[in-house]
C-alpha cells in the first residue's frame, strides 16, 4: 500500500510540474479596449476572450477597459508596459502613429497564407494605410453615415420619403423643401418641431458632395484647403439651414438637445451611423428609417468612420496578437456575435448577406448602409496630430458662419490662414513624440541622450537612445527645462513649473518617480547630480539679489547655499567626478557680462577663480576623468565649444562653425561632446562632436526645438 501510495505521489507531482510547466509556456496577449465604444463591444471582447483561450492554449488573452485611452496608452508607454493590442479609433490614434508606436501589420498579413484583404470591403484599410505603405490598424468594422428619416413627420406633411425618390431627385434642394414644410414654429416663433437634427454634425459629409474637402490630403493633412470655392459653397449651404431657412436649432444653443432625432421632433438627420440602431431604437414611438446620402453639388458621397485593431510595436508577442486580431475581426462566426451585441457593420463583405438576419432592430432599407460605404465618392475623416489646434479654429469659425455674424467668404480666409500656420509648423500634440523611431546614431555606442524640446506646444523632456533610435517623451506637466542624467544613468533632474513656480525635480530614466525636492518659494535653475547621486546641485536667485550655488540632497533634505557674491550670478554649477568640488560661472566684479570659470569645495570653502577667458565662458561641465571642463564660449568672437584643462595647460577649440554653439556635455567615456546648435533662424537641435574637434554630426531626434542635452549611460 505504501508503494502506491509513493507511486500516486510521484504522479501527481508530474503533473503538478506539467501543469506548471504548460502555464509558464503561455504567451500572455493584453488588449487594452475603450469604454467610448459602449457596452456591446467590451462584451463580444470579453466572450471572445473566452472562446480563444479554451482553443489555444498556449495562448492566454487578458482584456482591461479603461477610460481616458490615449493618457492611459500614453502612461502605459512611458513606463515600459504597453498592451499587447488596441482599438484606437483613427480620430484618436493620429499621434500614436506618427510617433510609430504600431507595428506595420503588412508583413504579418503577406506572410499569413489564410488572410486575404480582399475579404474585406474595399475602402476598409484606406484610412489604415500610410503612404509608404505600412498599415497601422487592422479593420473591424465600417461606419458609413447615412440620412436617418422620421416616417411618421414626412408622412403628416404630406412628403415622400427619400428612398421613394428618384436619386437624382434626392438632392440639396429636397433636403431644403423637407426641412422648411417640417419646421413647425407657432405665433410666438415658438418652435415645436425642426426639419433637421444638427446639421453641421458631419460637416465632412456636406464638403464632400460639394467636390470640396478641408485638406490636401486627409490622412497626415500637409495644407489648408479652406478657402476654396467648394468649400464655400458648402460652408454657405449650412449657413443658410441655420440663417436664412431657420430649419434647425441655432447653433451651440441650449435649444439643440431639445430636438435630437430620436426625440421625435426633428424630420431628419443627414448623416447618422449604423451605430444608432438596435434595442435604443426599437420604441421610438414613431416610424423611421434610413436612406443614402442627399446629392449635393458634386456628388452624394459621404464620410465614413471605421474601428480597428492595433499592434503595439513593441509588443513581443506579436504573433500571438494577430491570432488573436484575426479570430475577432476576420472569423465569421466571431463576426457573427459582433453583429448581435454591437448592431455594427463588419469590413469582413461576406457579412452582408447575414446582416439583417442578426442585427437588433435593422432599419427597411439596411443596405444603403453598405451602398454608401461602397459609393467610390466616400471619404474618410481627416487623421491628423495637430487635430485639436486645427478644430479650435475650425469650431471658432463655425461659431461666426453658422451664427451669420461674419461673411462665409471673410471668416474661412481667416480659417485658411491659420490651419496653414498650425500644419506647417508640424507641431503634434502632447503624444506625438512620446515613443518616436529617429534614426539610430551610428558609431556612438549605447547610451541614452534626455533633452528638453518645444515639440509638443510646451517644454518637456524627452530620452533619445543612441542604439535605437527611440525617442520617449517623460514629461507631461508643466514647462520642464535643463534635464541631467545621474552618473549611473539612473536617474533624471531637472526643472519644472508644473506647481505654480520654478523648482527642481527628479525622476527614473524611465519618466517614473517624479517628484519635486526644492521649495516653491525659490526661483532655481540648472539642476546637477553628485556623482554618487546623493546630491543635487542648482543656482537660485536669492533676497539681496542676483543668483547663487546651492546643494541639496536627492530626498529634499540638508539644502545649503554655497556662495555669496553680493548681486552678481553665480550660476550653471557642475560637481568633479571626485565628489569634492563644483564648478560653476559667475559674473562678479570685475567681470562684469563676461562669465568666468570658478570652483569651490562643496562645504563652501576654498572658492575660487579657476580658468580665465577672454570674453564670455558659461555652462562648464566637468569631463569624467576629472582633468577638463566644457564650456561654451565667445572667446573667439563666435559662441563656440572648447575645453579648458582645470591644470591651466591651455584649451581646445572644439567646434569652430556659424551657429550658435552652447549647453555642452560630455559623453559618459568622456570621449565626444553633446551639445545644442543653434542656427539662428529658429532651427535649434541636438549635435555631437569628438572631443578633439572630428566627427561633428547631428543628431535626429525629432522635431522641434531641442536643446539642453545630457548623456548618460544606458540601463538595462
């Protein structure tokens, strides 16, 4: 007995160990979903999930929903977590992929033999595909927006409905007759009921059939296109819905939530998706249906929206979200289900013949909705980094068209002008450069480079790493300025204004940790580690005036100030590599503008005069084996790069060109020089140069102005 009992033992470790092993050997896929794309959809996510991982088993998918997506994604990316797959919609996606956080998902496509795009409707991966070719985004879906109708208000007034019409009689001016004969106002120009719901809503749809759009391209839009006759005489027809013919709610008023479609008080909506029908829509109190497009001037092309499924690019599971990404948006019988819960239109075409036989409450005439999404006319909205800027001028200029309060012709000149500025300008948003591919810097080594850059709209810090070429923003509040990286590239100081005043902060490499160490009560400058990173070092401005050293630990505690020089600025401190002393520029008398170099042991003793220059020598750095300091000077004239050696042996020129040389660093094996270079015209960016003067180069590390280099070693 009790060798069998031994022997069940042993069994049932073994497949205690199985087990295990088997569990350890699952590839983990997270998919992070949007709660804005409603209940339905996190369901199908979630009985999916079900689905897939009992049939791979080596495959484990995890869905997390969240709201506010593109701060969570953004956040998730700086500290090094993202998920596995996401479904940004292209609106909200814009600056992720500019900034390639997506994996090109062509490759995989062309390498999987059981996939054919042509499965899909045709326009399904326009809005996907880049123009070198890459694809960011994998369709589930195509929203196309069609006309939504009330049956019962055209019927009372005595009016055909538009899919009763002959197409070409379904235009512009029919809309104008439906709306006006729908529009109920009493004596007191009260209005009871209006003959269409907003309008202005999809304004793309109405640009669009007038042969207009507000963009050379819709896709990373390069130029304005808001001042041409066809938008004009699009911009004007909306202007006469609102002003001349009163047929639907003024513009931003209180007004307009009392007339929504579904409220049964407004006759029509020009461009609704199929994403309004299902169970919402099944007790109305009134008959309704759908129709295409009214013709307009040019066409009855429309706009349509589309969700999809990303990659991350970083993902190291890529293979298994494809899997995944294929089983929920390109499997029927997954599809299927996805009708049921969402009531939306899958890009797979061989869905169509099933529609209506599983969407909740399908209108009569459903397939306009996929005779829209196939009229060649069909445009997708504009994918642009610097949408919110654009649309803040855009809004504005609706206010003033849609109100009549200024000419159309007058208000989108102003319109043009200023969309031009912001699109020229490429400045993306916030996101834009949080995790962005630069190309990588040949023959400088591993390393990471921070530096602070406008590129966003503010000052923030962004790491650039050497070997790969990412670039990764770490800040987000405030104006952040002058980052320096710990001796053991751990850490990051640098300066924000982020609670209400200028002070010193620290952070991991990472962008995570950050917290503030200074008092606000002190206007602080110039943050520098202590080679053990105990300590940090700045200048403030201080109560008798001018600026002064200070020290302070990395934990807030034991701040001191170092010098007194009575007004003068003592400013841009360095610590040696011994820890004993630190470097800094001063003005003080009898130098007056021209900043010399000075020294002083970190207990505030034994200050002096280190090196002297003609002219002007500011923001000394200490060389890693202790024996120069960096300066940038304009010793020569011209505000250049040397190195003085603190053993007064003499200096080296080392960058001798027309732009304005400053802010230098050394490399950790102290053997190249980084350093900002400004060529006075407003292009200011990131350069590198051999200590002894060769290989100057410049560094790509994306747009922007970009200054105040540090670098550090890289930490795995």
């Amino acid at each position: 007995m009790r060798c069998v009992r031994a022997w069940s033992g042993i069994v049932v470790a073994l497949l205690i160990l199985f087990l295990s092993a088997w569990a350890g050997a699952q590839t983990s896929v997270v998919h992070m979903t949007n709660s804005i794309h409603g209940a339905g959809w996190y369901q199908y996510l979630t009985e999916m999930a079900e689905r897939f991982n009992a049939l791979h088993h080596d495959i484990e998918v995890e869905i997390i929903r969240t709201s506010y997506y593109e701060d969570r994604y953004a956040t998730m990316l700086a500290g090094g977590t993202p998920p596995d797959v996401t479904d940004f919609t292209p609106a909200l996606a814009a600056q992720f992929v500019e900034a390639g956080t997506f994996l090109d998902l062509k490759s995989l496509m062309d390498a999987d033999s059981d996939f054919d795009p042509g499965d899909l409707l045709p326009m399904s991966f326009e809005v996907f595909t880049l123009p070198d070719g890459s694809i960011w985004g994998f369709p589930v879906d195509i929203y196309p927006l069609v006309t939504y109708y009330n049956e019962d208000i055209l019927s009372a007034a005595g009016l055909a409905f538009p899919n009763d019409l002959h197409p070409d009689d379904w235009n512009w001016d029919q809309v104008v007759t439906i709306a006006r004969r729908t529009t109920i106002r009493l004596g007191d120009d009260t209005v009871v009921q209006y003959g269409i719901d907003r309008p202005n809503q999809r304004w793309i749809t109405v640009l669009n059939q007038a042969g207009g759009a507000p963009y050379d391209r819709m896709i990373f839009p390069t130029e304005s296109r808001w001042n041409t006759p066809e938008v004009r005489e699009a911009m004007d027809w909306l202007r006469s819905l609102f002003v001349e013919h009163r047929v639907a709610a003024p513009y931003g008023s209180a007004e307009v939530s009392d007339f929504y479609f579904w409220l049964g008080k407004t006759a029509m909506h020009l461009a609704y998706g199929p994403g309004m029908i299902g169970g919402g829509y099944e007790d109305l109190g009134f008959g309704w249906d759908v129709s295409l497009p009214p013709k307009g001037p040019a066409n009855r092309g429309s706009m349509y929206t589309t969700n999809a499924f990303q990659i991350t690019a970083d993902s190291p599971n890529a293979e298994a979200a494809w899997e995944w990404i294929k089983f929920i948006a390109y499997n029927e019988d997954s599809l299927a289900r996805f009708i049921e819960l969402t009531n939306r239109i899958p890009a797979l075409a061989s869905m169509q013949a099933v529609y209506p036989t599983l969407a909740e409450n399908p209108p009569k005439h459903w397939l306009r909705f996929y005779e829209t999404a196939m009229d060649p006319d069909i445009v997708p909205p504009p994918m642009d980094p610097n949408g919110p800027r654009v649309d803040e001028v855009v809004f504005a200029g609706f206010r003033e068209i849609f109100s009549g309060s200024r000419p159309t012709e007058v208000v989108l000149e102003e319109v043009h002008r200023r969309v031009n500025a912001i699109l020229q300008e490429g400045t993306p948003s916030r996101f834009a450069t949080l995790i962005d591919r630069s190309p990588a810097a040949e023959d400088l080594g591993s390393g990471v480079i921070v530096f602070q850059s406008n590129r966003t709209g503010s000052w923030q810090i962004f790491k650039y790493d050497l070997e790969t070429g990412v670039v990764e923003q770490l800040t987000f509040l405030g104006q952040n300025h002058y980052p320096r990286i710990s001796r053991d590239g751990t850490k990051v100081a640098f300066e924000s204004t982020r609670d209400g005043a200028r002070a010193v902060y620290t952070m991991n490499i990472d962008g995570s940790d950050q917290k503030r160490i200074t008092p606000l009560d002190m206007d602080i400058r110039n943050a520098s580690w202590s080679p053990d990173g105990e300590y940090i070092t700045f200048h403030a401005r201080v109560p008798e005036g001018g600026w002064a050293v200070h020290t302070i630990k990395a934990d807030g505690t034991e701040l001191r100030r170092l010098t007194y020089s009575d007004g003068a600025t003592d400013a841009w401190a360095s610590w040696s590599p011994d820890g004993k002393t630190i470097v800094f520029s001063s003005n003080r008398a009898p130098h007056g503008p021209n900043y010399q170099t000075y020294i002083i042991n970190v207990d505030g003793t034994g200050e002096r005069q280190l090196i002297s220059n003609p002219r002007r020598s500011q923001r000394p750095v200490w060389s890693p084996d202790g024996q120069a300091i960096v300066v940038g000077s304009n010793r020569d004239g011209q505000w250049d790069i040397y190195i003085d050696y603190v053993d007064g042996s003499g200096s080296v020129r080392v960058t001798n060109d027309a732009r304005t040389d400053l802010e230098p660093a050394w490399s950790p094996d102290g053997t190249k020089i980084v350093y900002t270079g400004d060529n006075n015209d407003g292009d200011i960016g990131i350069y590198v140069v051999n200590a002894d003067g060769t290989g100057q180069r410049r560094l790509d590390v994306g747009p922007g102005q970009n200054q105040h280099p540090s670098w550090g070693p890289k930490v795995e």
